[in-house]
C-alpha cells in the first residue's frame, strides 16, 4: 500500500514528466482504439457479406467453340449441349460451393383441372415415340395426353422474379412451405373453382410411369405477366396455368423427368477456377464457360477490405512510433531519476519494490490514459471511417470489375451506406492489450538500469 501511495505522490511529483507521456499515450490509444474498431466492424462486414451471398456462378456457350465443337440440325440450328438434372445437382457438391438455388418444372395434365386457352384440338399429341405391328410400315406413333399445366418448384421464394419485379403478388393465402403446398393463379382459381385448402393431382404427361402429384392449394396469386410468348396459344405454355411449389416438394416426389436448372454461388470469387476444375472433370461440356460474378461480389467487399487494410496499416505505424517516442521518454526521464533509484536501492529497498514502484506509477497513467482513448476513439471512429470510405467507393466506382451490372452496383453502394463502426470487445481487449505493450516501454529504460547497476554505482554517477 506504500508502494501505491508513494507512486501517486511520484506522479504528481513529476507531473510535468507524465503530461508529455500521458499526452503520447492518449494519441496512441486513441489511434489504436478507431483503428481497432474499423478492423473488426469491417471484418465482420465481410464475413457477413460472404456467408449471406458468395460469387455467383453461370455457365454460359462460347460461341466459337460452340461453330466449331457442334453439328447444325436438319434445320441448319446450333442446339447448345444439355446439362442434364444429374449433372446440375452434382455440381453444387463442390466443396468451393457455399449454396446452390435449384429450379425445376414438369409439364403435367390435371384430370380435373381445366388450362386457360386449353381446347380440344390439343387434347393429344405425338411425343416422337413409336409403337409396332401397326399398318404397312409396322409401327406407329405414340399419342400422349397434352398438358395443360407446368408445375414449378423453387428452392427458394426469393427465386421468384416475378414477385420481387411487381408483376405477380400473394391476394390471398401464404407462400408455400409444408411439403405438397402450392400457389396458383387467380384466374386459374376462379377457372377451376379452386379456394385455399383444395387438393388436386397432376400426372406428368412424358412419364406416365410416374405417381400423380398431390398438392395442396395455400395460396393465391395475382398475375399480369404475358399469358403467351408470341405465336403460342396451348394452355401448357400460359403463365396463368403456372402452378408454384417448392423444389423439394418434386424432388422427393420423383426426379424422373424432372428439368433442372440451378444458381451456384461460390465461398468466394478465388475459388472459381477450383469449381470449374470440378465441373469439368463431371461432365460440363467444354462449349461452356463458368463464369464467376466477381464484380458486384468485390463491389462492395473491395472498399472494405481496403478500408481493413488502411486500418491495419495505420495500427502498425501507430505502434512503432508511439514505442518508440515512449523509449525516448523512458530513457530521458531515467536520467532524471537515475539518482533518486540509487538512494532508495542504498537504503535498502529490493530491487523488485523499486520495479514495483515504477510499475505502479504507469499503471495509473495508463488507466487514466486508456479510458480517454477509448472514449475518444470511440467518438472518432465513425467520422474517419466514413471519410476514408467514401473515398474507396468512389476509387471502386472508377474501376467496375467486370461483370457487373449496374444494378449490382447500385446495390452495393447502398449496402456500403450502413457500415456502421461498433466498439466491440475484440476492439476493447486489443487496445487494453496494446496499452499493456505501451506501458511495458515506458519502464524498460527504467528497469535495465535498476537491473544493472549497483546503488553506490547510480550514485557515484549522478553529476
């Protein structure tokens, strides 16, 4: 308790001395602690940003490969290679895969269900397959019952353009989420007296082999999409007689005749030469390549990384200079006290009390020192970050990567807005920890000559 007491009378003894140490402290915690908050606000930006969206990934034709690898059809047509549904689900396996958005629609016959446009004249048509023993050629062609629905399912709704464009919306019921639900048309409802909770069945019109599907109406929707693409007019290809339900709801009812489409998105852009080693090696036909949305993944994770690296490049300059200005301080303020030392060591007082001491007094100036820096930096942080992130964004605005969209762009900027700078406990721990570091420099001058001289030493050298 002595030891405590006569540290504070030190202090304020030498308050001079500990006003300039103080001083350099308080800068450098305070640039440590804005610092430390920009690192790990933009840290947890970028790892939140990552595990929300990754780097999407499209297969695309490449049109000279695709003249010179292709035959034309009887028609003179370029058709691109299919990539079958087994290959679609097989890739998203990837371990470079962070999620995979799955599509996939059947076109079905609903016995009790009547298409809008739907007419007689297409109640069955030929699906190209033959029977035998039929006339004086021996064979015949196979009639199939026409559809007059297509069933879609979506791994996700937010897969669903439409409604996020505002030309389909929910006027009654839920979203699908149970296992068999589905939404369907106003106009198909009212068609077909259909209300929430009617259950109806659709039989796949190319693989009668396979068990009608059993949905459930949850809800009902509204719809001023075109009905028809231009010179169509069968009800199968009507947007009206969409029926929307989950992916998972016709996986596990049959993936026979399922057609699949998917949406990759990959744990980050560098990864993409690794996915598409991996699609290769599964059968992604060499016509297409795999492109990886780099540019509105980096539009806006590059000004925060840039923003994270200034941080941390800033810290690091902080550090140096502040130890170093701290052992210029030690070593000219030793000087001053090298002979008050050397009398408490000639008196008898251990080396490890007169450590002690000196301990002591840095650790009140270190405490009082540290809660302003980190009230200070607390309150700055926020202002420098958006200066120096308003600058990266501007930077990134000028050199777009490519493959970015306009819309991606905007996006992002919009999402760099709300970065807001947080202190966290990593940044409080960080800082405490620095100042621990400080505080170890403000006495090393101090303690080698306690260490190494003897009393009669320190006081024979005093003049």
């Amino acid at each position: 308790m002595y030891l405590f007491y006569y540290a504070l009378k030190n202090i304020v003894r030498n308050k001079g001395r500990y006003l300039l140490i103080g001083a350099v402290l308080i800068v450098s915690l305070t640039s440590v602690t804005v610092s430390a908050m920009i690192h790990f606000t933009t840290e947890a930006v970028i790892d939140n940003y990552a595990d929300r969206f990754g780097a999407k990934v499209s297969f695309t034709p490449d049109l000279r490969k695709l003249l010179q690898l292709i035959k034309p059809d009887e028609n003179g047509m370029y058709n691109n290679p299919e990539i079958t549904t087994e290959q679609y689900i097989l890739f998203s396996e990837s371990e470079a895969v962070k999620s995979t958005l799955f599509r996939a629609s059947r076109q079905t016959y609903g016995e009790k269900l009547t298409g809008l446009q739907q007419g007689g004249e297409e109640n069955y048509y030929s699906s190209g397959a033959w029977e035998k023993d039929f006339g004086p050629l021996g064979k015949k062609p196979v009639q199939r019952q026409a559809p007059n629905t297509t069933v879609v399912g979506y791994s996700e709704i937010s897969m669903m353009e439409e409604f996020n464009l505002g030309e389909r919306e929910l006027d009654e019921g839920s979203f699908f989420d149970a296992p068999g639900e589905c939404i369907v048309s106003r106009e198909f409802a009212d068609l077909n007296n259909l209300k929430l909770g009617d259950s109806f069945d659709l039989q796949d019109v190319n693989h009668t082999e396979v068990e009608p599907l059993r949905l459930t109406v949850c809800g009902i929707y509204l719809d001023i999409t075109t009905p028809q693409p231009e010179g169509n007019d069968w009800a199968v290809t009507n947007r009206r007689n969409e029926i929307l339900t989950s992916f998972s709801t016709l996986e596990e009812h049959s993936m026979t005749g399922l057609y699949v489409t998917a949406e990759y998105y990959l744990n980050h852009p560098a990864l993409g030469s690794e996915f598409e080693q991996y699609v290769r090696d599964n059968g992604l036909h060499e016509v297409y390549d795999v492109n990886v949305d780099s540019g509105s993944y980096y539009q806006i994770v590059k000004p925060v990384e840039r923003l994270k690296n200034i941080s941390s490049m800033f810290l690091a300059v902080i550090l140096l200079v502040g130890c170093l200005v701290l052992i210029l301080l030690s070593m000219l303020s030793i000087r001053e006290r090298k002979y008050e030392i050397g009398v408490l060591r000639a008196i008898g007082m251990p080396k490890g009390k007169v450590v002690f001491s000196l301990i002591c007094e840095s650790v009140c100036v270190l405490l009082l020192c540290l809660c302003i820096g980190l009230g200070v930096g607390g309150l700055a942080a926020q202002p420098v970050s958006d200066v120096i992130l308003e600058e990266q964004k501007e930077l990134t605005h000028q050199q777009p990567k490519e493959g970015s969209s306009m819309a991606d762009m905007s996006g992002s900027a919009l999402a760099l807005e709300e970065l807001k700078i947080n202190l966290a406990p990593e940044s409080i721990l960080l800082v405490a920890a620095v100042s621990l570091l400080l505080g170890l420099f403000t006495n090393i001058a101090g303690i080698v000559c306690i260490m190494r001289y003897e009393p009669m030493k320190i006081l024979s050298e005093k003049d």
